[in-house]
C-alpha cells in the first residue's frame, strides 16, 4: 500500500478519545516508516503524517509528561 492511498488503512482510536465524540484521534500503523493520523470525526478530511521514529517520540514524551504547556 502506498501512503498516498489510504484507502485500505487500518485505523486505531487514541485511547484518549472518548464515545461521546470529543477528542477523537486515529493513526494507522499500517505504514513501515509513515504514521498517518487523522481526526475521527472526519475521516474522509485531510490526514497528517508523521516519520515513525518522531511519532513514537512524541508519544513517548506525552505519556512520560515531558511536553510543556
């Protein structure tokens, strides 16, 4: 699959979102090098995509609170 077709992308909810709609964000991990997210609630909108390595940074920062406000 190339990453300008995501057609056939699997896509997983950030464990953050919740059902009420609010705050919904999706990424595929379908992609060796490219991770594309997009927002749920529009999911025929436009998709952002991140290098793997940098994406699995910046979650890890997140989770570990090292992100200022």
């Amino acid at each position: 699959m190339r990453i300008d077709d995501l057609s056939a992308a699997s896509w997983r909810k950030s464990s953050y979102s919740n059902q009420d709609g609010g705050a919904c964000l999706e990424a595929s991990y379908d992609f060796a090098t490219t991770v594309p997210i997009r927002d749920s609630k529009s999911p025929h909108g436009p998709v952002l995509t991140f290098a793997a390595d940098g994406w699995a940074s910046f979650v890890t920062a997140v989770k570990r609170g090292e992100l200022g406000t």
